[in-house]
C-alpha cells in the first residue's frame, strides 16, 4: 500500500540548528548544556541529540525534563550526559542513580536520599555525580542562599555525591534587566563562596544573549538553538530550524455574504477564493489566531486567515495568488512567517507554539550537507 505525503509538516534544518548552536557557544564563549526537553521544542530529540553529539563542536550536556526525556536518548545510544532540569520525585531516583542521568538537588533532605540510593546501587568507591541548584528568584526548586551556605560542608561530605556542579536559572531575563543583574550577582557571590565547582551555569537563551556571569562556564540554550531570539533586535543571526507547513486540500470561488467557519464571524466583503488548508489545532496551529489579520505564506505573499482556525483545518484567502490549485504548499510560520509576532498574535509565546506541533505534524528533515 502507498502512504501519501503528509498533508502538515515541519521541515527541520539540522544544519541551521548546529549554526545556531555554533553562534550561541561563541557569543557567551562557553560551553553548553543544549535543552532538548519537550522532544526538542518539538523537533524530535533523537534527531536533534544525534546531529549535536556527532557535530564538530558537541555539547557537554543534554538538558532534560525528566528521567523518561533522558530515557529515552539513552535507550537510543546517545552518549552525552544526561542532566535533569528541574527536581527529582522519590519515585524517579533509582532510575536516575542506574541510568546515571545527573539531577540537580534542591535540599539536603534530597541529598541525603540520593546518597542512600547511591550507597545501595552503585558499586563501591563510585559516587553519582549531581549538581545543585540554587533559587536565586525563579522559585521553582534549588536551595535558598542562606540554606546552601549553612549546608554546603555536610553536603560536600556525602560520601556516595559527586557534587561537580550548581546551576540557577533566571526569570525574567527577556524583560527586565535589572532583576535579571541581580540573579546574576548573587548566583556568582554564591558560586565563589561555596566552590570549587567545575560546572556554573545560569543562562537560559535571553540569559547568554543580554547577561553576563562573572563565574558561570557553562550556558543552557533552548530556543536560541531552534533559531529563535527571545529578545528583540539580537544581532546574532539565529535562523529557526523549524518551518510548519501544510497542503491546500481543496479551492473553491464564494461570494461576497458567504460566511467562514464556526461561529459564522467572518463574512466575506467580495467574492472570494477561499482555499481550505489541512491544519487544524489538533496539529498545534493555535486556535486563538485572529482570523484577517494572522497570514500564512502561500507562493510569495502573505494570505489571510479567514474564520476560527478549526481541529483539522483552515481557510485562507488566495484570491491575489495566480493559477492556485490544491496540493500547493503554504508556510504556517518559518522564514516567511515570523513565529514570535504569530505567538503574539495568538498571546501566548513561541515556546508554546513549537512545543504544542502534535504527532500528527510529520517531522521531515532536511539533509545535514545537501
Ligand atoms: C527550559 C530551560 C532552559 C532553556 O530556556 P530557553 O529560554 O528556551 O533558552 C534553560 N534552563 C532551564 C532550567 C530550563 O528549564
């Protein structure tokens, strides 16, 4: 039986995604922990974990959200280290300590366990290496400074704990500079105080782009290495990896009076041809685009969204696009259509969009050296 081309698709440069990664490791000038969490912003982690592992310029780690994300890579041969973002529940540690991914602690009580774990499953004189992480303002795990000052002995003498890094993460670093200064100096006045570490790191992608640490040797890009700027005006020229597309499945010509999609909100001012799109929110084109002033690219120009974007498609206007027919392809967002002005249109932010392409969106690659 013959399969058909896919009818919504994300064409994936892994060649961008390693110019990106290049660019990001020489403007901060450190190494990198590449954030494949969430399979890649979907991008498909094993492709992307492969391409980053066997590049030129390989990262020292991979940034994980949990034991099942890193799972994964392992049972799939990848060989950099697996670090886990955020904290660890008990239920997840033994896995953690057999697959040796590296969790970052939060507690001495989390210490304390781990050490245990580590005692009964690892052979002897082997110790599990952990970083610890420090709440310098997000709030969302790490020790407190003042509890990592008071604890930092006892936790350097856990005798099965390999403590080999510290790494905080910063909140607001696309918004507001002078917190963001803040985090920064008390990660690097904690940092000198409880060292020596071998690995810092602090900065997400609008962290490496705008910030400076004085102690941090490690930086932790996510979207910047998807080639998308957290910030506005960067002069580093990231170029997304990922483009959505989708095929036109049907034209027809409708009149001017003719109403579009559920709700019956849009009503064509003049005769029209609309060309229905087969993607819908189902494949994670979100349904809060504003129909007319949101625009995919169809043949060189922009067309607009015409009614609510529905489970499985949408229309769109091509009356200004010469001889049109269906099978033609139309870019959702990627070089024509920019991904953060649609996360906007949408309100939300292009973490969301890219994280929310559901299995349906086939991932096609495009060859590393054409
Ligand atoms: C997701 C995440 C990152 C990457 O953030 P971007 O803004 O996508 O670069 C870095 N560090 C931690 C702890 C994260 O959870």
């Amino acid at each position: 039986m013959v399969s058909s081309t896919p009818r919504a698709w994300a064409e994936i440069s892994l060649a961008r995604l390693l110019e990106n990664h290049r660019l990001l490791r020489a403007h901060c000038s450190m190494d990198s922990m590449a954030i494949l969490k969430a399979d890649a912003y979907g991008h498909g982690a094993l492709a992307v974990a492969h391409a980053l592992e066997n590049s030129s310029t390989p990262p020292a780690f991979f940034g994980l959200a949990s034991i099942a994300e890193a799972r994964q890579l392992q049972e799939n041969n990848l060989r950099t280290p697996l670090y886990l973002l955020g904290p660890s529940a008990p239920f997840e540690r033994e896995e953690i300590i057999l697959r040796r991914a590296i969790p970052c602690l939060s507690s001495l009580e989390e210490a304390l366990s781990f050490n245990t774990l580590a005692a009964n499953l690892l052979p002897p004189h082997d110790r599990l290496t952990v970083h610890l992480a420090l709440d310098t303002g997000m709030g969302r795990g790490g020790f407190l400074p003042h509890e990592l000052l008071a604890n930092i002995q006892r936790l350097r003498s856990l005798q099965h704990l390999d403590l080999q890094g510290i790494g905080s993460h910063l909140s607001k670093a696309d918004e507001d500079p002078h917190f963001t200064k803040c985090q920064c100096a008390l990660f690097d006045q904690i940092v000198e105080q409880t060292g020596p570490w071998k690995w810092k790191h602090l900065c997400n992608s609008a962290g490496l782009i705008n910030f400076q640490s004085s102690q941090a040797n490690l930086a932790r890009p996510g979207l910047g290495l998807y080639g998308i700027s957290p910030v506005a005006n960067s002069s580093l020229h990231l170029l997304p990896a990922l483009s959505l597309k989708a095929h036109i499945t049907l034209i027809r010509h409708l009149p001017a009076g003719h109403s579009i999609s559920y709700g019956a909100d849009t009503i064509l001012q003049k005769d029209t041809t609309v060309a229905t799109v087969g993607i819908g929110y189902a494949d994670g084109y979100s349904r809060n685009l504003p129909p007319l002033t949101t625009h995919v690219w169809v043949k060189g120009q922009p067309c607009p969204l015409l009614g609510r974007v529905t489970m499985d498609q949408i229309m769109i206007d091509v009356s200004a696009i010469d001889a049109i027919q269906a099978g033609q392809q139309v870019e959702l967002w990627g070089d024509h259509i920019d991904i953060s002005k649609l996360a906007t249109q949408a309100s939300t932010i292009p973490w969301v969009l890219l994280t929310s392409l559901s299995p349906r969106v086939a991932r096609c690659y495009t060859p590393l050296n054409p």
